[in-house]
C-alpha cells in the first residue's frame, strides 16, 4: 500500500537506478582490471580500464551532485531527506573506493596480481550487482522482501571478502620475501575490501529505509 502511495517527485528513483547502473559497471571495470593485470595485459590495455573507472566515478559524481541539490529545493522526498543523502552519498562511496583501487594499481606499479585478489574482486562485482538491484527494487516498498534478501546477500558476500583479506595477509607474511611487495599487496587487499564495506554500508541504509517505511 505504501508503496503505491510513494511520491515520485524529483526523479530520486531515476536517479538511484542511474547511479546504481554505474556503481555495477565500476565492479566489472574493476574486475576486468585485475584480470588484465592477472593476464599480462599491455599498459595500455590497463591504462583504458583505468580510465573507464574515472569516467564512470565522474559520472556518478554528476548525479549525486543532481540529487544534493534537487534534495535541497524538493518540497516532497519519497523518504527521508538524511535517508536519501545517505543513501547517494553511499553509492558515490563504492566508486570513490573503486577508483582508489585503480590508482593504487598504477602508484604502486602492480604487475603480479595474486589469486586472492582475483578472487577478491570477483565477489566485489558481485557486492556492486546487488547494490544495482537494490535500488531499482526500491520505488516501490512492496519489493520490500526481496531487497531485504538482496542486504543479507550482500552482508554475506562482504564477510566473504573480510575472511579472503585474512587469509591473503597471511599468505603474504609467510610467503612474500621482498618487504615492498608486502606493502603493496597489504594496500591493495584493503583497498579491495574497504570496496565491499561500502556495499555493506549502501545495503545497510536500504535496509532502513525498507524496514521504516513498509
């Protein structure tokens, strides 16, 4: 009932659905990148999927700023005004944290991508494919079970990354000798989990919105 009721002022859902597009599309960037890395792919191959993460964290730079500023005029919001800050703000936070990753790549001159970091960003993608389905899910709160299901996922899949970090740590501290790869790779597997976190945090404030207004 609720959610037929929803106002549709100001095209917040639009915009939700636009940046959570991005949002997914960074995750397979970003996958494609350590693959590539993984595979020996040319410089430039890796310089153009690097600049495919810029391109799309300027995008959705774009309409977060779109969706501040019509927030600050809106008469009418579908939910709660610190509800939908927190929630663009959030999903800016995946891209910003995706395109951290990107740079370290090329800061650190990374070369020799190790399994668990593979394994790492194919469950990012995964984290970053659900928050896109959260908040197409969201215009209407009678999705209202289903995008609690797709939270759990998501809680689930960034635990999963949080026991592979652990695990490729202490790989590294047994097995790699040389102290600047250490400290690369310790960078890297952060950045990469620091990914799923802000999954976790967008899935969080969805979580709320769905169960405070269902």
């Amino acid at each position: 009932m609720f959610g037929a009721l929803m106002p549709k002022e100001g095209k917040y859902f639009d915009d939700f659905n636009a940046h959570g597009a991005l949002v997914a599309q960074g995750g397979t960037a970003l996958l494609r990148l350590i693959e590539g890395l993984a595979n020996g792919l040319d410089d430039a191959g890796i310089q153009q999927l690097a600049d495919e993460i810029d391109r799309l964290e300027s995008a959705a730079d774009k309409i977060t700023h779109d969706v501040l500023a019509n927030l600050h005029s809106a008469f009418i919001t579908p939910f709660d005004r610190d509800e939908i800050h927190q929630l663009i703000n959030g999903m800016d936070n995946i891209l910003d944290m995706m395109q951290d990753v990107a740079e370290a790549m090329s800061l650190y001159d990374i070369h020799r991508i190790p399994a668990e970091a593979k394994a790492m960003a194919e469950i990012t993608e995964r984290c970053c494919q659900h928050v896109h389905e959260l908040v197409k899910l969201l215009h209407n709160m009678d999705n209202g079970k289903q995008i609690l299901k797709l939270c759990q996922d998501i809680d689930t899949l960034e635990s999963d990354v949080d026991r592979l970090l652990r695990t490729a740590m202490s790989k590294t501290f047994r097995e790699e000798p040389d102290v600047r790869e250490v400290i690369k790779l310790k960078e890297i597997y952060q950045l990469l989990e620091s990914v799923t976190d802000r999954c976790k945090d967008v899935a969080g404030t969805v979580e709320a919105i769905v169960l405070e207004n269902s």
